[in-house]
C-alpha cells in the first residue's frame, strides 16, 4: 500500500488472524488504541495483537497476512501482558 495507513484500514480486521508471511507465528488483532492528539498526516494510533504465550516473536519488521484479505508490513513489537494466557504486541502508528 502505497497510501499512508490509517486505523480504518484495520477496523474491518479485528478480531482476525494476521499470520507472518513466510513464518510459524499468528496474531489475532484484539483492538486498536487510537490517540486524540491530531496535527500530523493521520492520527496516531496502535495496533494491539494477541498471540499464544512462549513462543514469542520478536521484535521486527514482518509482513503479516489477513486470513482471507490484505497484507501489511508492519514494525511488531512484544509488550508487557500481565495474563499467562496469551503474549500480546504492538504495532505503532504516529
């Protein structure tokens, strides 16, 4: 995508399977944050994806794939999950 990305472009897939092309990982995307702050080219905004605890992928740039739709190349980064159920990441947007 040419386009700068913004939070409606992932609306349509929360709650969807993002796997790493070419790779064993797969994100559910749980929510998207977005910021009040205005001023730039978009708003800002964060991607919030869950994924099974332990095998946690590291920090980096990857392409992730929507089951049944778009792929995005996305800098994806594990964070802090307080629960032992999942580990979840980020994907910032500024």
């Amino acid at each position: 995508m040419a386009e700068n990305l913004t939070a409606e472009h992932f609306q349509p897939h929360v709650k969807k399977v993002f796997r790493v092309k070419d790779g064993r990982h797969a994100l559910t995307l749980a929510h998207i944050e977005t910021s009040i702050s205005k001023g730039g080219p978009r708003e800002a905004f964060n991607l919030i994806f869950s994924g099974p605890p332990g095998d946690v992928l590291r920090e980096g740039l990857y392409t992730l794939q929507v089951e049944g739709g778009p792929e995005f190349e996305l800098h994806v980064m594990p964070i802090h999950t307080p629960t032992p159920e999942r580990q979840d990441y980020q994907a910032l947007f500024n």
